[in-house]
C-alpha cells in the first residue's frame, strides 16, 4: 500500500471520476473523488487533486481498460466510455525508473505515489496561500 496523488486538469474531472467510480467498490464512495478544479500551475490552469492509499491491485487497474463493476446494475451509474477516455489519459509516474516527476498538464491524469504536498509541488502545481486580513 502506497500514498498516491492524482492530479486531474479540469476539462477532465467528469470522466475522471467515472473511472473512480469503475475502480471502486461502490458508486457512493467514488462519485467525488475529484471535486472542484482549485489547484493552478504556473500559467493559471487549474487542477483538481485527490490523494489516497492505493494498493498494487488497485495501480494495476487503473492502467487496464475499464470494466464495469458487478455493483453497477441497470440503470447503470457509471458512463464507461467517459472512464475509458480518463483511463487513456492516465500516467502513473514510478520514481525508480521514470526520470523526473511528469508536469501537470491538459493532456493527462497524473498518479504519483509519495508525500502528497511534495508530489503537487514537483509536477508544477502553485499552492494557494490565503493573505491574512
């Protein structure tokens, strides 16, 4: 079991969560996974993050095609074309053989696993500081 971070651009949060939802054990516990985009890079692009333990089964399936859980019956909850599209989309960085952290971008769904506030900050993205009134 491994700390991961998963940083999903904005214009992808839908189908990102699709996918949650395909990963998960239930649509309640994954609906959300991603919330709102309110994290920028330095070009003022927002990002939505998420961060949990994930384990191997867990890093194997989401880099497999998408299939739908037997929880998910007519009417069926989950789009699995929208978690195929964000499951095309994503990137699981190892640091061991991979080089340098990838940078936040438009074009992927990033999974990084370690301390989270470091990996956020290693792919480019700016922390919010509220100014103190």
């Amino acid at each position: 079991m491994s700390r991961i971070l998963l940083i999903c651009p904005e214009a992808h949060v839908g189908d990102a969560n699709q996918l949650a939802m395909a990963l998960g054990d239930s649509v309640a516990s994954w609906q959300h996974t991603f919330g709102a985009a309110s994290r920028p890079d330095a070009d003022g692009a927002l990002y939505s993050v998420a961060s949990w333990d994930a384990d191997d089964a867990w890093l194997v399936a989401v880099q497999s095609v998408p299939e739908r859980p037997g929880w998910d019956v007519e009417p069926y909850e989950i789009n699995m074309a929208a978690a195929a599209r964000a499951q095309a989309l994503v990137v699981l960085y190892d640091p061991e053989s991979d080089g340098p952290v990838p940078q936040a971008s438009a074009g992927a769904i990033l999974i990084l696993p370690g301390d989270p506030m470091a990996m956020a900050a290693a792919a480019g993205l700016v922390r919010i500081v509220e100014a103190a009134e």
